[in-house]
C-alpha cells in the first residue's frame, strides 16, 4: 500500500510538470452580430446612441477615484455587442454565445435556475447537468479578486455588473472546464448569473479579455496571457478571429509598449500614442495630450466594445480639419449623429483619399486603411469620418479604426503589436464609389515590415 501511494505521488507529480510547461493555444471564430443573429437589423444611428452610455461612463470611471466604484464589479461600460465568440462550457460542453470585450475583467453569462433571465439564442448553461462545475468559496483568491464590499453573500461568492445602460448581471462566482476551439481550459473562473436584465441582444453573457485578474486571458497566465484578433465589417464576406497562447504571435509584427495605469482596477489597455498624420503632413498636437496622467486621468484605450475612435477635443478638431483640407474635392453633406464631417458621393464617380496614419510610442506607424477612416450611413452614398471628440482628456481607439488589422496583446511582456498581415482579405484598397454605391477596388494594398532609421513600421503600400 505504501509502495502504491508513492506511485501515486510521482504520477501526480509528473502530471503537475506537464501541464505547467504545456502552452496553450486556441482559435475561434470571432462573428459579427449579424451572422449569429440574421434579425439584427440595427441602424448605424442605434448603435452609436447604445454605445453612448458606455463611452461616458468608461471615460468617467476611469478619470475617477478607484474607491467610488469598489461595491460594484468592473463591467459598468457595457456597450455595442458587436463582435462574438462561440466557446464550449462544461463538461460534456455546452456552448454558448459570448461577447468579445477587452474592456471588461470578468467572465459571465447566464445560468439555470433562473430568479430572472433575458431571452438567449442557445438554451441557458445548467451548472447541475456538468461534471467539472464548482462553486467558488468566498475565502478562495478568485472570490477575493471581485473586489466588492459584499462579495460573500450566504457563504455564496456573489458577484454584480451593473452597467451604463442599466442592464445588469448578479450571481455567483464558480469554476467550470472551457473548450476554446480545439483547446480544452479547466478551472476558469467565471460569474454564474441568476439574476440578469437588459439588451444583451441575445446573447449569453460576456468574455472578458481586459487586463483585470479575473479576465479569461489573464487566468491563462505566463506566456499564455497573449492572444491576437482580427475584426471585420459587418458586410465582409471574411470572418475575423480571435487567437490564445503563444502562438498567437506572428513574426513581423510591431510593438509599442502597453502603458501602466496607476488605477490598480483598470480592465483597458492602454499604450503611448504620440500623435496622428494626414496625408504627408504630421498634426501640430502636443504629445502631452495623450499622456497617461500620474493621477490615472487621460491616456489612450483600445476597446473593442467601442465602434467610433475618439480624441480629445482639441486633438479632434485639428485632426478634422486636416482632413477637410485634403478632401475639399468631396461634396459635404450636413453632420450625421455624432458625426461632424460628411461627404455626399451621389454624383461622384470615385474618391482618392489621403492617407490616415497612427503614431505610436516606440516607433510603429499604422497607415489606415480608408474603410477605418470614413463609414457609411443612412445610405452608401453618404460616409463620415468615422471619429468623434471625447467627453474629456482620454483617447478611445474604436473597433472600426481596428477593423481588418491583426492585434496582438502580450500580457507577460507589456506590449501591443500590429501587423503584419492584412487579417481579414487582401481586397482593400483606394475605393471606387459608383453611381447607387457600387464598389469596386482601385489599386491593392499590402502590408509589409520595413525598418527606417532605425524605426519599426508598419507600412500599407500600392501594388
């Protein structure tokens, strides 16, 4: 008998070696609303007053004493559920719709029995019917992450997201086994809801990739906290995906460091951007209004639960005049919602647009492509600038500045990279916008490394 528990020891041991040197990696496809629910039929207009709420929030929250919001969990910015991830939960799995967030810190979506529960596309998860479900003890260090006044509730570890638009989520914390594509996560930490409401559109909950403790990435740890993703248009025949591990990393890419925010309970991203350019001409704006302030104020944001990109007000206004003056060939047509510069293009045969480009800390310059520039509204032969102000001194880069270029998040080493590749297609280009707004691609654009002076960039050329 001896012998045997020695024998169990040294398996048990080995098991423990091999897991901790095993990497993970996973992909799965990251859908558009659209394809996973074909009666979604939200106006451009509806989905920026939805995401509204959130960018007013989230730029208050952060610009905010961390304490005045320590008896609420992170999640209060909940806003456009645009892009969605499909991941096996349980065991046998049972899949669930999740929304792609790297602005939100914690797992969640709704669990059976309900107390109250929204209308969902799959059948609700029911934690009795899996094998490996667990609830969290409230002395366990996941339980203690939630960092909420009133996190232990009846022995339960009870968390609650309360967000901008009123829509919530209140439950308990548990562990469960994730399948994400072919790879199989156990013991992830997650809120199991019982009590929801609000316009989720459908789906089950939320998959938080921000920076928090408690996010799915996070949990990974090590060289694991790493994941790249690729985000398309509504109207893309592609579909974008969303990558973990280690190899999510593709050769070529450029980083700039991730910046640290002196707010121990921020979830975003952020990085040092210096500035922007239109056309060969760089925009006078002092760095200094970019900066992440000491105090946790201010600073830039990738988020991708936000579709429109926005400066700061002084930032904005230079940056919209910029491009005005390189586009007065365009007709313009009056502002259209939160969107101040508009083109008419019923009578215009085709548009050369000049050149957007991001500047980075470290030296990555990320030329845009012109459907992250201008979006259409109302109609296809109407675009806007597809940027706004911001209510204050912070930077949001929105999904649609993001759209079609390959992101990649290292956690481990604090950085952020773009590029190589075109993620999505190598059908982009200068567009050409016809009568009734037919499209067509005038000239090809690739993505290629080059080092200049030194400088890392990224660089879209012509073919």
């Amino acid at each position: 008998m001896a012998h045997m528990s020695v024998m169990v020891f040294i398996l048990l041991s080995l098991v423990g070696m091999v897991s901790s040197s095993y990497s993970l990696s996973g992909k799965v496809r990251l859908f558009h609303m659209q394809d996973i629910d074909h009666s979604y039929n939200m106006s451009i207009h509806a989905r920026l007053e939805r995401e509204k709420k959130r960018v007013e929030t989230l730029t208050q929250l952060l610009a905010s004493d961390p304490m005045m919001s320590a008896n609420i969990e992170r999640g209060e910015m909940f806003g456009s559920p645009e892009f969605i991830v499909r991941v096996g939960v349980g065991s046998p799995p049972h899949y669930q719709y999740l929304v792609f967030d790297t602005g939100s810190d914690l797992v969640w979506f709704q669990c059976q029995p309900c107390d109250r529960c929204y209308s969902q596309i799959n059948p609700i998860f029911e934690p009795r019917k899996s094998n490996t479900y667990r609830e969290a003890s409230c002395l366990s260090t996941k339980c203690q992450l939630l960092q909420n006044q009133h996190s232990c509730k009846n022995q339960h570890c009870v968390y609650k997201m309360g967000y901008g638009d009123r829509s919530s989520s209140e439950g308990v914390l548990g562990f469960e086994t994730f399948i994400f594509g072919n790879t199989t996560i156990t013991n992830v930490a997650f809120g199991c809801g019982y009590k929801n409401r609000g316009t989720f559109l459908n789906f089950a909950g939320i998959l938080g990739f921000g920076g928090g403790d408690l996010s799915f990435i996070s949990q990974l740890g090590g060289k694991d906290r790493t994941f790249s993703y690729c985000l398309v248009d509504p109207k893309s025949t592609s579909f974008g995906w969303l990558h973990i591990g280690e190899e999510a990393i593709t050769p070529g890419t450029v980083w700039t460091p991730l910046v640290y925010n002196p707010r121990a309970n921020s979830a975003h991203y952020y990085v040092g951007f210096l500035g922007l350019s239109v056309g060969d001409s760089r925009i006078p704006i002092s760095e200094q209004v970019f900066q992440l302030s000491n105090t946790g104020k201010g600073g830039v944001v990738l988020d991708t639960g936000t579709l429109v990109t926005r400066f700061p007000k002084p930032a904005y206004n230079a940056f919209r005049d910029a491009f005005i003056a390189q586009t007065q060939h365009i007709p313009r047509v009056h502002g259209i919602s939160l969107f101040d510069t508009c083109y008419n293009l019923t009578s215009v045969r085709y548009i050369m647009l000049p050149n957007v480009s991001l500047h980075f800390a470290g030296g990555p310059i990320l030329i845009l492509f012109s459907n992250n520039v201008l979006v259409e509204v109302e109609d296809s032969n109407t675009l806007c600038l597809a940027f706004a102000p911001s209510p204050n001194d912070m930077t949001i880069i929105g999904s649609i500045v993001q759209q079609k270029i390959q992101i990649t998040i290292d956690g481990q080493a604090g950085r952020i990279g773009f590029g190589p590749q075109n993620c999505a297609s190598t059908e982009f280009g200068w567009t050409k916008i016809r009568n009734g707004g037919n499209r067509q691609n005038l000239v090809g654009l690739k993505l290629e490394m080059e080092a200049i002076d030194s400088m890392a960039m990224v660089v879209f050329y012509s073919t």
